[in-house]
C-alpha cells in the first residue's frame, strides 16, 4: 500500500563539535517535521570512505535505528573515541576517527537520519533489516552491521514496501556509487 507521506531526511557531515548543535540545526532546517527525527523511533546511516574503501571503489556503512538519535549518536561517538573499543567484537565505530582518505586525510563520516510519521519500532527495525540486506548484496558497501532483528507482523506493515522504496531512492539521489538501483 502506497502513502502519499514523504519519510523525512537530515543529512550532515560529522565533523568535531557537530553533536552539540544537531537538535537545534535539524529544527531549524526542518521546523515541525523534525519532531519526526526528534519524537519518533527513526533510522540513522553512517557513511565513510576510507583509503582502502577508495581503492576496492567502495563506501563504508553502519545502519541503525533507534528511538532517540541524538542520545545513540552520542552513544556511538564515545565509542569512536574509546581506544579501547578498538580491538571489541562488533566496534566499528573507531573507523569513523581513525580512518583516513584517499589523500591521508582524516575521514569525515556523512550521517542520514530518516524519520517518518507512520514510523514505529517494527517499522524501522524492518527498515534497517532490509537496508543492511541491500548493502550487504552490493558490492560497493563495506557493511559493519552484525545480525538482523526480523519482526512479525505489525500495525502499518502494509506501508513497508511503499516506505522502503522512498528511503532508497533518496538516498540513491544521495550516493548513486553506493546506494545501486532497487531491485
């Protein structure tokens, strides 16, 4: 079943410093409908690329969901900064502060977040599940994603479809090297 409601979309690149005004810039650039992002469970998509990433022609990616962004956001970036999480089974989140470019550079991850009025814990962790199914099928990704949480039946599964093929033809616009055409 289609809907004629648009997920919402803030992109922004993870420079130093940019968690301390995420709420405010997503407010500002997206007024009321930043509650979506904001008051709903919703989608998040680190994208890097690495020196190695580069040269194989690939991307980097970790996709998740959650129910506050800004606190997991955070939760991840303490992770990035822990040197110790770097040996941890399952710690990706090092690669976005140690990675460097095809120049030497420190990589600046992009982060997507994805939000939807229709959107519910079944609804993004079914969305999650099945951009991580896409990116591991592609062979641009570098998918650091561990095991899927398939969910059962639920209210609003009927708009699964509808909304999964609006989220990816976005982010297509976004990235057409990484994120390849549906099929």
């Amino acid at each position: 079943m289609n809907t004629t409601i648009s997920p919402v979309f803030f992109k922004d690149m993870e420079t130093e410093g940019y968690l301390d005004s995420l709420k405010t810039r997503m407010k500002a650039s997206l007024g009321d409908d930043s509650e979506y992002l904001l008051g709903y469970p919703a989608l998040y998509i680190h994208v890097w690329r690495s020196k190695k990433d580069y040269q194989e022609g690939k991307y980097s990616i970790y996709i998740g969901e959650t129910n506050d962004i800004i606190q997991r956001t955070n939760e991840h970036w303490a992770v990035a900064r822990n040197p110790k999480s770097k040996g941890e089974k399952g710690a990706w989140q090092y690669h976005m502060v140690e990675d460097v470019d095809e120049s030497n550079k420190k990589v600046v991850p992009m982060v997507f977040f994805i939000g939807h009025k229709f959107f519910h814990k079944s609804h993004t962790l079914d969305i999650e599940n099945r951009l991580t199914d896409y990116c591991y099928a592609m062979p641009t990704a570098n998918v650091y994603n561990g095991r899927p949480n398939p969910q059962g039946r639920y209210a609003g599964e009927e708009y699964l479809d509808d909304l999964f093929s609006k989220i990816w033809r976005r982010l297509r616009k976004e990235i057409p090297d990484l994120f390849l055409p549906e099929t």
